[in-house]
C-alpha cells in the first residue's frame, strides 16, 4: 500500500467504522463531519508512530491535514525533507 | 429606553456604527449594515411566507454569516429560532421536528439529506431555505434558495413586534441523561443575561472575539449576542481541530476575547502553539472558560501559558438560565482556583436543601438560581419543567457549597451521584484526582452495574502520551483517596466521545465500557 491507501484506510477504519461511504482523497474531514479535534490527535499520533515524522504544533492546520491527499503530501514531504507549510504561512 | 429584543442589539449596533465589521468568517468581513440588512431581508421574506409570531423556525447551519442572518431574521419576524446541531442524527431529526412542528427550516448541504427526504418534514412545514442551493421553480413550492429568500423586502424594524416575553429562541441541551430538552427562552430572558455579562466581562466595541463553540449551543449563542450588543467583532473558525489554524487567526486578527469548554482548554494545552505565540497575542484580553468543571491542573497551567495580560475567567451557567450564572473575578482566581465564583449581575444563586431551606456556608446542597435569565420552561414538557422550576427559582442539579466569602463551589452534580456499596460517591472528585497526576489529556469516571456493589467505579482515562500505566495512575490514587473511592479499574483510551459542544458525552462513555 503507498502512504496515501494506508491513510484511507486508518482514516476509515478508525473514523467511518470500515465505511468508506463518500470519502474521497480530497474530502474534507472537519466540513464533512468525518473526524473531530480529538480525531486529529490520533491521527497525528498514528503518522508520528507510523512514519516516524515529527509533526511540531505549528503544523496542526488544516492545508497539512484536511484531507486524505494532503496527509499524504504531508507526510511524503516530510521524509522527503521539503518544508512542509506551517502556522507562519 | 433600554432594549428589550435580542434583535434591537443588532439594529442599535447597525444604527451606530454600520461600517463597523460585525463578522468576520473564512476571508469574508461583514460589516454591521450588511449582517443588518440580510437579517431584515430573511424576516421580510418570512413574513411573505406566512410566518407568524411564536412560530417555530428550525436553523440547521454551522457557524457563519448565513447562521447570523437566518437568527436575527427570525427574532426580527417575531418567530422563534430553534438552532439544531447540523450532525443531528435522522432519528433524533425527525422526533425533534415532529415535537416542534415548526413552520420553516434554513438547512445547509450538511442537511441535504433532509431535502431528500421529505418524509422527515413535518407537514407543518411551509417552506425550506437551503442556503446552498438554487433551487429555481415555479409556486407553491417547498424549497427556496438563500438568495432568493433574500430578494425579498426589507422587513421595517418593529414590524414583526412581539413582547419582551415572547419566546425568542428554544436550545436544546445536550441531554447528559435522557432525551434532549428544548429550552424555552424569552427574549426578557436572553436580552437580560446579555446585559450582564457585557457588564463583567467589561465589553465594547473594541473587542473582537473568537468564536469556536458552535451557535446552536447556549455558549455559542452567547458570544454572539454580546459582541454584537456591544457593536464589537466575531470572528468565526470551525477549524479548532487544527489548533495552530486558529491561533495564528488571533494574532492576525488581533483577537481580544477566546472562550471555551474544558475540553477545549485541554487541547490547546496539549497540543497548539498557544505557548510559543505568547508574545504575539498583545491584544488578548482574557479568556473565559465555562461548560462544566475544569481540573485544577488545567487552570493552573493555563495560567501559566497564557500571556501576563490575559485574564482568566472561570464561569458556570447552565442552558437554562440563557447561559451564565456565576464568574470568578480573575482577581481572585488565584485562591479561589476550585469555585465557580459568585452570581452574576441581576441573578441570585442559593444553596438548599431538600426542602428548599436555605444551607449555612460550607453546607452541601442543591444550587438554585433565580433571576431574570431563568428559562421560562421546556418546551412540550411540563411535567420536566416542574421538576426543575419552582417558587425557588431553577433548580440546577449541581450539587455544592458556598464559602465564608460568598463563593460557591459545585462537588458535582446530582444525576452523577454514584452508590458504590452504600457509599454515594461523586466521580468528579476522583476524576480531579486522575488529572492531577500530569499524565492524561482527560478522564471520565463512570459506575458500571455490579452485582455486588450495586455500581463498580470505572475510569475512562485518555493519556497525554507516554502511556501511564494503570497500575501507576492507581497507585498514584491509593495515596489520595479514601479506598471505597478508588476506581476498580482503569482503561486507556484514544479518545472520549463528546457533544459538539466539546463537553464529554457520559452516555455514550459508558456505553463504551459495554
């Protein structure tokens, strides 16, 4: 599975109970109810755990974590080492 | 001559200073005319639609301007605006609705489904606003686009004039035990809680606050009344899951006022930049926390981490007294850290006991609050309503003391009570205890039916990281409890489910221990 497929699949298991239903790479999780701000603490915890990315405080917005594909572009920056964007702008 | 209607305060507002940004929501700015004129345009197109006073109008919208507009709109039609949480489940919808019978409803996509199933509409209904939809179609029709509601005439300001008494809005509570209540209040009720708490907070039009509880809760409600009674700013982020999102938006804002839940507190504390933006929050005032008991450990960090200039104000209120009951002058909060303070302006808060006699300081009883925000009862539900409302006033169900001070302090609250072999036991003591151990974002302590003890205490507890063991965290309670208070176990766990309003869900809580 690339990063993008694992994430779908923590995202569904662990938010949709095993429900896809509607969920595309670019839903968003908070307009579309899909997870919430204790959802998002997991989340970050599973892609530190994970990935063994460090996610700093700083990154916790929305353009890094809204959505299936932008946690993937997150995280594939991350170990790729290109900034990611963080909450200077 | 003093308001009376909660829909004056926006009128007087766009009267005094139009230009003035009222809203501030997803890089869109409001300015006070505009919001003004978009509320009298809904209320004139209601009253096209047949709308009369004391109707119910349901608002299924998230936070926004359009949310602003349809609330103000109905108040001004002389309609009542019953705010509905937007993820209500199709069940609960549809009892809701058929209790309510309401003439019309304002939904958003997130409410698609009701337009697509129209079984669940109450016959009572008239009309429905999708606000995203342009829905063209010839009359009599059901469904009307946003914009198209807003063709309508400017409804003149008085026109749909109504008594202070009248019901101005109906909230429903979160419904920590059985079914949701629907609040019922007046505009009398609303508009006098309103006055109070722009006079303690010290409000004005300088300030400018941010919003992250949702509307359709009491709290919620309330951020936006007073700022707009004052003519000050809101700016509106549903983004709070991405904290540093809502941060930053603080600093650029300028933002003076931040309120939230423990729960929220909680977060910002654990994980946001809150701490290393410190020095670029030069405009925030304070903070205010109500909707349940913080732990003492939070307070005390939060004091820490906010900046010097910031105060903290620790309040109490309940959905039926329109929101607020008591405050802490941030003065005091150091060696006041455990209370909830003493009552607002105009509001009267007792301790009694079971026969309603008034208890010496430092005596245990029940929290009764009167005064002129006291909801004039739930909807539909008398029998509820006399079971919490009497010649006292409202009965809240707290349980608690007031000191030699005058401050009072809630143990807990009366349908937590646990029986625990014949000891009753209040888990919000044991939970303070859990928290102060440094190791858990949050902790619920919950009785399981046990055969033998009549309950089995049980802790939900969510760790911060670095996983504490139960073993530890029980430890860590054996030397701070008596032994009948110390939970049988302890379960680690990811998250504990809550309300939108961020307050923790017992319920469903326990249902999870199965």
């Amino acid at each position: 599975m690339n990063v993008k497929d694992e994430i779908r699949s923590f995202v569904v298991e662990n938010f949709l109970f095993g429900d896809a239903g509607e969920l595309t790479d670019d839903s968003s999780f908070i307009r579309e109810g899909i997870v919430d701000s204790t959802g998002i603490l997991q989340l970050v915890a599973y892609l530190q755990e994970h990935y063994q990315v460090a996610v700093t405080d700083e990154e916790l917005i929305p353009e890094n974590l809204d959505s299936v594909q932008r946690v993937a572009a997150f995280v594939e920056g991350k170990r790729s080492g290109v900034p990611c964007a963080d909450s200077e702008g | 001559m003093e308001l009376q209607m909660v829909h004056s305060f926006l009128e007087s507002s766009a009267a005094a200073r139009p230009d003035k940004v009222a809203l501030v929501h997803d890089g869109e700015r409001v300015s006070y005319r505009q919001l003004n004129r978009s509320a009298s345009r809904l209320a004139g197109f209601l009253l096209q639609r047949g709308v009369l006073p004391g109707d119910r109008i349901v608002i299924l919208l998230s936070n926004g301007v359009k949310y602003a507009a349809s609330y103000y709109g109905v108040l001004k039609a002389g309609a009542v605006a019953v705010p509905l949480n937007v993820e209500t489940g199709q069940e609960t919808l549809g009892r809701l609705l058929d209790e309510l019978q309401p003439a019309g409803i304002i939904v958003e996509q997130g409410g698609g489904h009701l337009l697509q199933q129209f079984h669940l509409v109450p016959p009572s209904v008239r009309f429905l606003v999708a606000i995203d939809t342009s829905v063209p179609g010839d009359e009599p029709r059901l469904v009307w686009g946003w914009d198209e509601a807003l063709m309508a005439e400017e409804l003149p300001e008085g026109a749909g004039k109504v008594s202070p008494e009248a019901l101005a809005s109906i909230i429903y509570t979160s419904g920590s035990t059985g079914q949701p209540k629907g609040v019922m209040l007046s505009h009398r009720n609303i508009v006098s809680n309103t006055r109070s708490i722009t006079q303690y907070l010290r409000l004005t039009e300088n300030d400018i606050q941010m919003v992250v509880l949702p509307f359709f809760y009491v709290m919620g409600k309330s951020l936006l009344n007073t700022h707009i009674a004052v003519g000050g700013t809101v700016v509106i982020n549903n983004n709070f899951a991405y904290t540093a999102s809502v941060i930053r938006q603080m600093a650029e804002e300028g933002v003076t006022g931040f309120s939230g839940v423990p729960s929220t507190y909680a977060y910002l504390l654990h994980r946001s930049p809150l701490a290393s933006f410190r020095d670029r929050l030069p405009s925030l005032r304070y903070c205010t926390q109500a909707g349940g008991h913080m732990p003492r450990e939070i307070k005390e960090r939060l004091l820490q981490v906010l900046p010097p200039h910031t105060k903290l104000f620790i309040m109490y209120g309940a959905t039926e007294a329109a929101a607020r009951l008591t405050y802490v002058e941030p003065e005091r909060l150091p060696e006041k850290l455990g209370s909830i303070g003493r009552a607002i302006p105009g509001v009267t808060v007792r301790v009694l006991d079971a026969q309603g006699e008034e208890l010496p300081d430092g005596a245990c009883g029940e929290l009764v609050a009167s005064g002129p925000n006291i909801m004039v009862g739930y909807w539909n539900d008398p029998e509820a309503t006399a079971r919490v409302l009497d010649g006292n006033g409202y009965h809240t169900g707290d349980l608690g003391y007031r000191d030699a001070d005058g401050y009072l302090y809630v143990t807990g609250r009366k349908d937590h009570l646990l029986k625990v072999g014949g000891h009753r036991i209040d888990p919000q003591e044991i939970e303070e205890v859990l928290m102060s151990s440094g190791t858990l974002l949050e902790v619920v302590v919950l009785g399981l039916d046990d055969p033998l003890l009549g309950k089995k205490l049980v802790a939900l507890a969510v760790p911060l990281g670095g996983n504490p063991s139960d073993r530890t965290l029980l430890s860590f309670c054996h030397a701070r409890l008596p032994r009948h208070k110390i939970p049988g176990e302890i379960r680690l766990v990811a998250a504990l489910p809550k309300y939108p309003s961020g307050k923790i869900d017992r319920a469903s809580c326990l249902a999870l221990c199965g």
